[in-house]
C-alpha cells in the first residue's frame, strides 16, 4: 500500500487559526517583515521549526504525572540517566533546559580565543556559541553535499580530506575538538554515514582531538543509517544509535528533537576533567546537575521520548511524509534540496525567486499567500558580515527556505495543504519582492531582525 497513515490516533486537538490576506499582511507589516516576531495565534501551518514543537504522546503525560520535583537527586533524574546512558553510553550525563545550554557551557569551558572547532556544519546557535567564545566554526561539508540537487545519500557527510589538512596546517594544539551534526540541519537535514563518523574519528584519534556529536536528530539519523548504509538493515535503531555514541566522547543534545520533549537536552562525556568543568559551570548557570534547569515532569517525558523517537515505524512513517510532500513539489518543478531530508524539505530560494535575500521575499510569500510560517537559511542566518568594509556582507554558500515538519502533529490533508499554497506562490514567483536589513542584532541576527520590503530582484552583495 502506498498510503501514508500516522501510526498514531488523536486524543485532543487544538483548532487552527483561520485568516485573511488582509489581516496577515497587516501583522507581517507590524513584525517588521519578519515571521520569527509574528504571534502564534496568526499562523494556520507553523513549520518554522521542529523544535520543541512536537506532540507528546500518552506515555509521555502519565510519565509526567509521576515527576519528582526533589531539588536534588529525584527519582525522575536516574529514570532520565538510566534512558541517556542505555543509548550513549557516557560516563558522565548532566541535563539542561535545551541544547544551546550544552553548546553554552562546551564552548565556555573548553574554548580559548582563536581555537578551531570543524564541523560537517555548524547550525546557528552552535556557530554563535563558539564564535562568541572567540573561536572559529569551520564547517567541512563534501563537495558532494554541496551541490543542492545531486540525489546521493549520505550528504551531510564531513569531508576527511579538509579535516585532515585543516589539523595539519593549523596544528592539533589549536583544535580543542572537532564536531559533527546528525542530521546536518544546515545542509538539508541530510544524513551522516556511519563509514563517515568512524573515518573521522580515526584521524581524530592520531591528533588525540576529542570527537562531539551533535545528536539532537540521532534518531532520524539512525534511521538512514540502516536503510541506506549496507550492513545495517537487521539492526535496530536503538543498536544503531549505541554504535554511533560510542565514537564519540562527548555528546551535545536538544530534547525537543529526537527527544519528542516541547523542553530540555543533555550533555554527555566520558573524561573527568571536562565534566568537573562542565558541572561546575552547569551549577552556575542552569541550576544543580540532576535537574539542570529542568522540572522533574520534564525529565520523565524526555525519558519516553527518547525511547519513542527510535521506534521504527514511527520513524518510517515521518521520513514517509517528508519524501511524499518532496516529490510532489519536485513534480511540480519547484527547487528543493535532494534527496529529502529527516526533519524538513528545503527550497532553494535562490533558484526560486533570485533577489536579495530570497529566503525572506518567499517565506514572506508563503505566509501572506497561506499563513504558512517557514524559516530562512540563507545570508540572514548565515551570511558574514564585514563591519567597516565593501561589499559589508559575504552570501551564505546556499539561499535555502526549511518547512520543518513538527513531530506527531499535522496530517497528511495539512502538507497537501501547504503543497497547494507553495503551488500558487510558485506561478507567482516573480512578484516577489527583495527586502533589506534595517536593524539587526550582532549574534544570531535572523530571530529578532527588522525587513524593509524593496522592489529590487538583483542581489547587491557577493
């Protein structure tokens, strides 16, 4: 059958807010052309992010009931440990309200001033953490993962040679650890190969450089993993998941991905010195580290969800609904980042509507067109900026747009939806317009920046 069914029945719903062009064009006006400042009262389909946006299931609200709120060792601490350990493995696990806590306290205590960190891709809190610790994100995605349109699996891979040369010429002395992100969000949501990561760590292990796993999308990650990678179609997603944890010696991790939680993270190592350092900064920060600025219902839903999120049906259904909204807009004509990814279809904006920053002119386009909410990954998010110089502003090496697809809660009527609306915006594509920055923040800009709409279709910055 080719069907795509949720392996789940709906208990509660919660009605969508219905509007008109009238009135969203109005609130996109009072937002500063910014979706990020709308209100989520004006938006019919939010797929801004898969963050903390997910529906949690009945086994996650009993477990919540059973939260214990002790300011100090509670019993949902050790059920929370005892489910991090069994799939990580690591020694030493400390909870946090959410993963850029993590990202925080790794960057502050193991960071100096003109460190380098590689990455297959940094996302943009992970870069804005390090960058603001004075260190250098580099990212060392292959050629491979670079072309936006080529169909082969595994694209979110790191580029060994690059990490290699990069050590060598830079010095290990200078790479304090280097990272990698399952699934590399930035690229597409596109998998890392488990080939991959062990080839990474080998070239690691000759420098004696830690290797961090960004895990928050472990689960989806491990999924590809065992339908595309020989040799692992008869393992489990949990036996999947172990192996890849045990590469690494340290772990960052959003709950409110892969851990099915609205709430909450964790970071995870196996050395002593790096978790003294951690849980004292923890303790400084977040609060004492079997709560980690968490309550104790937080603890025990993530506890669940971590479990539910490598239930292989579950995960055969979501990447079914991201494969089944990609081909059709493929068939469409529509630009999108291939293969699809676990978490999200990616539009090329840049093919879509060429202007300046064409991420914002169509993610202003989808929501005024069908409320539809989605989130630039371009030259806002990632673009450079170059104080004092011209151009002032180097390009993102990619103008995408994500519709991230939040866990267990539109159906597959909702993406038909969004479809259609896409369908429209596209015939339309070349009203869209350009927009310029009028204000804007030093650090992760994109969130609370202000937008002029302009009339422009030229880029201006190279």
């Amino acid at each position: 059958m080719h069907t795509i069914i949720e392996p789940f029945r709906i208990k509660m719903t919660e009605a969508l807010p219905i509007t008109t062009r009238d009135q969203r064009e109005a609130w996109l006006a009072s937002a500063h052309n910014n979706v990020f400042l709308l209100n989520a009262e004006d938006i019919t389909i939010d797929l801004l992010t898969d963050s903390g946006t997910g529906a949690m299931s009945a086994r996650q609200w009993a477990a919540m009931m059973l939260g214990d709120e002790s300011y100090a060792g509670s019993i949902s601490w050790h059920r929370f440990e005892n489910t991090v350990r069994e799939i990580t493995g690591f020694k030493h696990i400390f909870p946090v309200h959410q993963g850029r806590a993590a990202e925080r306290i790794l960057a502050v205590t193991r960071l100096k001033s003109g460190a380098i960190v590689p990455n297959n891709s940094h996302f943009d809190t992970t870069r804005a953490n390090i960058e603001y610790a004075g260190a250098q994100a580099v990212d060392l995605l292959t050629l491979e993962g670079q072309d936006i349109y080529s169909s082969r699996p595994f694209k979110g891979n790191m580029d060994i040679v690059k990490l290699a040369h990069l050590i060598e010429t830079k010095g290990p002395k200078n790479v304090p650890f280097c990272m990698i992100t399952v699934t590399n969000n930035a690229c597409g949501g596109q998998p890392v190969a488990m080939e991959n990561i062990k080839a990474v760590k080998e070239i690691l292990k000759k420098y004696h450089i830690p290797l961090v796993i960004d895990g928050c999308r472990f689960a989806e990650n491990s999924y590809f993993v065992k339908e595309y990678e020989p040799g692992f179609s008869g393992r489990s997603l949990l036996e999947i998941a172990q192996e890849m944890f045990a590469l690494a010696d340290a772990a960052t991790m959003s709950a409110k991905k892969d851990g099915l939680a609205n709430i909450g993270g964790f970071f995870g190592c196996h050395d002593d010195e790096w978790a003294e350092d951690f849980r004292n900064m923890l303790i400084l920060t977040e609060g004492f580290p079997t709560y980690g600025g968490l309550a104790g219902r937080d603890l025990e839903a993530i506890a669940v969800g971590l479990k539910e999120a490598l239930e292989y049906e579950y995960q055969r259904y979501r990447h079914a609904t991201v494969e089944y909204m990609a081909g059709r807009l493929i068939a469409r004509g529509i630009p999108i980042v291939r293969p699809a990814g676990g978490h999200a279809v990616f539009i090329d904006a840049a093919a879509f509507c060429p202007c300046d920053y064409p991420g914002i002119g169509l993610v202003n386009a989808l929501y005024l067109e069908g409320g539809i909410r989605a989130v630039e990954l371009g030259s806002v998010m990632f673009g450079r900026r170059l104080l004092g110089t011209t151009p002032d502003e180097i390009a993102a090496p990619r103008e995408l747009i994500r519709l991230a697809f939040p866990r267990r809660v539109y159906t597959q009527s909702h993406f038909d939806y969004v479809i259609e609306v896409l369908d429209v915006v596209w015939r339309q594509r070349d009203a869209i317009p350009a927009y310029a920055i009028t204000k804007q923040a030093p650090f992760l800009r994109h969130f609370t920046a202000h937008f002029a709409r302009g009339e422009s279709r030229k880029a201006s910055f190279s």
